[in-house]
C-alpha cells in the first residue's frame, strides 16, 4: 500500500526545505589571480605533489563551516584547477587584476554582489590561495572567536620572536641605532608581545563588516610559528617545501 502524505506532512516538508535554503550561510572567498611576478603561476605551481591553490581549497572543503566556496580570477587555468579542486569560480574584471588591486578590495567587490543575491549571508571569509599550512581546524576556530567574541573581523597571527621594541636600524651614516633606545636596558620579560599578521586567512561578520579587515575590534587566532611562512620569493618556495615535508612526516 502507498502511502499519500497528508496535507499538513506536506507543508512541514516544504517549510524544512525552505528553511534550509534560508538558513545563514557562510562563505569562502580566495582571490587568485594569474598575474604573479615574483613567482610565475604561484597560484597553481606545483607544492609538494598539488598545485598551490588545492591546499587552501582543500583545508576550506574539510573544515565543513562553508556553504560556497569561491574562487575570484582573471585565469582561465586557475579557473580549471580551481573547478577541478571542487570550488565555484568567478571571472574578475580587469579593473580587479591590477598590481595595485589588493585581496581585499576583491573580497569587498564579491561580498558586495553576493549581499545583492542573497540576505542570508552571516559570515565571509578571505582564504589566500597560496597557503599550503593552512588547516581545516584554524579556519574553524577563527569563525568559533568571530562568534563567541561577537567581533566583526578574525584572523591568525604569530608572536615576533624578538622583541619589536629593541628592534634595531640602520641610519643614514651607516651606523646600528635603536628605533626605541628607551628600551636598551628593558629585560625582554618586561616587555609586551608583538604579533604579526599570519597572512592566511580573514573572518568577517557581514552585518557588521564596513570594508575594513583590521576593523578596531578584531581577534586574534594565534599559531605557532611553525605554520606561517610568507612565501613571495624562490627561496621562500623552497624553504617553504622543506618545511611542509617535515611536518607531514611527523
């Protein structure tokens, strides 16, 4: 016998699928364009067996907190790779692939268009594309402080390792001098931890966020140092390789 759902089974069915397609979503942006100079294809170079940009893809897909994930470029062959790894892509315009044109002014340009589709975004992330120690679990603990402190902006840092405040330059004549020679006698306990931006990542509340990632009151995501490493020149690529092998050895 089959059975013919009630009326009322019916509406509960269509609500839940409506409630579904209108709950908040959270999003992954990762620009990616294929002008890279300093390292040609950087996006797609090949790291340790993937291209560049399938760690960042992969890390979004296996932290589970996004609904779409996204790429911005200008390059058809970052295109492939990107759909190829599983992600959405969208072409930019040239007015957005410029030299000059920042990771986040590409980020506010697509949050905007999105807001005009959809009212049900809650939060947008910014994910590098080249950020091969990126982890499923730092992208969920920046959207867990993003929630839990209420702050508009989150995103990783890491501690300088040396004390900024006797940090050291070299002056017009040749000679060593300090930026702050108030601190010359301060022992480095007495002295207040610097961090530095981690460079891979930026969470934002999009009912608060106006455009700015270091709004004034964003929270910190703090890593260890053996995660964060700029990679902008050859040497960084290979020190950077050797790095990621000896962690996934151990």
């Amino acid at each position: 016998m089959t059975l013919i759902p009630r009326r009322g089974a019916e509406s509960a069915e269509c609500m839940k699928d409506l409630n579904k397609k209108k709950r908040d979503m959270n999003i992954c942006i990762i620009p990616a364009r294929g002008g890279s100079k300093r390292i040609p294809n950087k996006n797609i170079r090949d790291f340790c067996g993937k291209p560049m940009i399938a760690y960042s893809i992969e890390a979004a897909k296996a932290s589970g907190v996004f609904d779409r994930i996204i790429v911005s470029t200008d390059s058809e062959e970052i295109a492939a790779v990107a759909k190829e790894q599983g992600a959405e892509v969208l072409m930019r315009s040239a007015e957005l692939s410029d030299d000059h044109t920042t990771a986040e002014t590409v980020f506010n340009h697509i949050l905007e268009q999105l807001k005009k589709e959809t009212d049900n975004l809650e939060a947008a992330c910014l994910l590098f594309a080249t950020a091969p120690f990126v982890q499923p679990e730092i992208l969920q603990d920046g959207l867990k402080k993003l929630k839990e402190t209420g702050a508009t902006t989150s995103f990783p840092v890491a501690a300088f390792p040396y004390p900024i405040q006797r940090a050291l330059r070299i002056n017009e004549t040749g000679a060593l001098e300090m930026f702050q020679p108030e601190n010359r006698e301060a022992r480095t306990q007495d002295l207040p931890e610097a961090y530095y931006d981690a460079g891979k990542f930026y969470w934002a509340d999009v009912s608060k966020y106006e455009g700015v990632i270091y709004a004034p009151d964003a929270v910190p995501v703090i890593l260890p140092p053996h995660l964060v490493h700029d990679i902008d020149t050859p040497e960084d690529w290979k020190r950077a390789e050797l790095i990621f092998q000896a962690l996934e050895k151990n």
